[in-house]
C-alpha cells in the first residue's frame, strides 16, 4: 500500500484537527475551502472527521493501488473461442458498482450467490452466442464476492450450451494448480494480484513488480506469464475489488472531495484507520503520503476494511479509513 506537493498547513490547524480527532466532533472555526490568509494559492483547511451512515470511496486518481480488475482466467485446452467470448461478455457489464450491489445481495440481503448471480445477468440481458458444448467446471476461491462472479460465468456458459458446475476450492495456492493442470476450466482473477502471483512464481521471490495501476499495461505483463503457465485470460473487466480509501459521504459532502487529490488540496492532513501495518505499506499511509502529499497527524490501528475501519467513520473517529472498493456496505 506509496513526493510531497507542498500543501500549507497552518500549526493552528494541525491543533485543531489532533483536537478533532479524539472528540469527534464536526464543527470548524473556518468553512470548507476558506484561507487564513490572502494568496493565489489555495490553503489547505483544518478538516475534522464527519459522522454519518453512509461511506463513499475517493477516487485514487493517481493510481496509487494496483489494477485488480476482475477478469477470467482459463485453462489453455479449454480457452476456445466461444468459451473466451462467453466470458468476455461478462467482462464487457460488470463494474465495480455491480460488484458492490452483488456483495450487498449476498453478505447483507442474504441471497445466495446463485440467486444474486442469476438475477444480475437476467437484469443486464448478458448473453453469448449458443455454441458451447460438454461441460465445464468453474472454479471459485472461498469468499462470497468470487464465488457469486464464478456463478455469473456459470450462468452465461450455461445459458450458452455448456453444462456448467461452480466449485468452491479455496485459496489462490489450492485453485490455480487446479487451473493449470485443468482440474478447474475457469476461475474468477483478480489482475493484478494474479500477475504478480505468477510472476514470483515464474522469477522468484525477489522478482521486480510488473503489475500496476493501469489495467492495459498489467494485462499487457500478465499475459506472458499466463502463457508459461498454460492459462489464457479473457478481456479485464471495469469491476475492480483492491484497497480503497473512504470517507463518510457527509463529509464528502462538507468538504466537496470526491478524490483522493481534493483530499490533499482541502484538507492536506487527515486521520487515517487501517490496519496495523498500514503506516508501514506503500499502498496505504506512506502511500498517501508520499504519492499524494497527505499528512497523517493521527494513525487508529483497526482492521483491513472490516467493521472496526468502518464503525470509526461512522462515528467520526477517523476522516479516512482503509476499505475495499468493492464492499457491499459502501454507497
């Protein structure tokens, strides 16, 4: 989880945030947006955490994290034509809006996944041409989000002509062996996260990265590796589930970010809920830091996007808490 651009802070409202924080309280002696002091550069705001329900993610507009766009993984014998245009196809809807919507159906709403997924692709009227024949057995790791996306590929390709099975496996240690040697024909990847599996894989443990935040250059470095392995992926989809930094959507709202940038130019020092090691990480606090210009005068050590990150933004003990993008509990 990443050098400064030169955001004014004012000591008294650094006190005054530190003073925010551990209250929580919500007022401040100057408006969103105002200046203590007359100049063509905008100075940054003393902001405090806002209470509220509901939370929204801020853009990470400088790529700080990595590109894990879901995206479908194939065993080579079986990425036919028709198998890889089914998925596609899938691909070509899914967002991470509907990623969030599907987790809400099942982690909140208490659908099964089969149900959510079944009614998503009605909804969106995915199809495929019917060509598919035999059977094929899709693979998904052992949380919610991905089993319902592998019952989505289930769905279509059946729809399609194949005779389909989901079978949840485990980790992407257990799957995508099972992938490889064709145990499994499909499963639902994470972009980034599977290059760079297969790239330590393929080069060892101290293998430079190749995967990053953007999704054309990632898949462009997946590929070779995926072809060593005797798998194939279809086109990346927009659905991206990686970390995620949030606020409360009043405080969006009171301080007008939608963006991790906005955030650094209003506000330039936060407080910050993750998990332990986030100060420590380059895609979370020295990230922020360093990618961003953000000052963290006040580090709560909670959980990675669990209740914990999510009930202190709720209850305005913290401005921004680390999160998934694709929760089910975010707006």
């Amino acid at each position: 989880m990443r050098s400064t651009n030169g955001i004014i802070v004012a000591a008294t409202a650094a006190t005054l945030l530190l003073a925010g924080c551990s209250s929580g309280g919500t007022g401040t002696d100057e408006s969103p947006g105002s200046s203590a002091a007359t100049s063509d550069e905008p100075m940054a705001v003393a902001c405090q955490p806002v209470p509220g329900d509901d939370l929204v993610v801020l853009d990470d507009d400088k790529m700080l994290q990595n590109a894990d766009n879901v995206i479908p993984a194939i065993n080579a014998d079986a990425a036919s034509d028709a198998v890889v245009a089914a998925l596609d196809a899938v691909s070509a809807v899914l967002t991470t809006e509907d990623l969030i919507q599907l987790n809400k159906a099942v982690d909140i709403d208490r659908s099964t996944s089969q149900e959510a997924a079944e009614l998503y692709v009605e909804d969106k009227g995915i199809t495929a041409p019917k060509e598919g024949s035999g059977s094929i057995v899709i693979g998904a790791a052992n949380f919610s989000e991905n089993i319902t996306v592998a019952e989505i590929y289930a769905a279509v390709l059946s729809a399609a002509g194949w005779e389909t099975e989901v079978r949840t496996i485990g980790s992407r240690e257990t799957y995508l062996p099972a992938l490889e040697n064709g145990e499994i024909q499909v499963v639902p990847e994470y972009a980034a996260t599977v290059t760079e599996y297969l790239n330590l894989a393929a080069n060892g443990a101290d293998a430079e990265a190749v995967a990053s935040g953007d999704i054309d250059a990632t898949v462009a470095a997946l590929e070779p590796l995926a072809a060593d392995a005797g798998l194939v992926f279809g086109a990346a989809s927009a659905a991206q589930d990686q970390n995620a930094f949030a606020v409360t959507t009043a405080f969006a709202d009171e301080y007008g970010v939608t963006s991790l940038t906005e955030l650094a130019d209003t506000c330039g020092t936060i407080s910050l809920g993750g998990p332990p090691e986030c100060p420590e990480r380059p895609f979370c606090q020295l990230g922020l830091e360093d990618e961003y210009g953000l000052e963290v005068a006040q580090f709560d050590s909670l959980d990675a996007g669990g209740p914990l990150t999510k009930n202190a933004l709720r209850q305005g003990q913290v401005m921004v808490g680390l999160v998934f993008s694709s929760d089910g509990e975010l707006g």
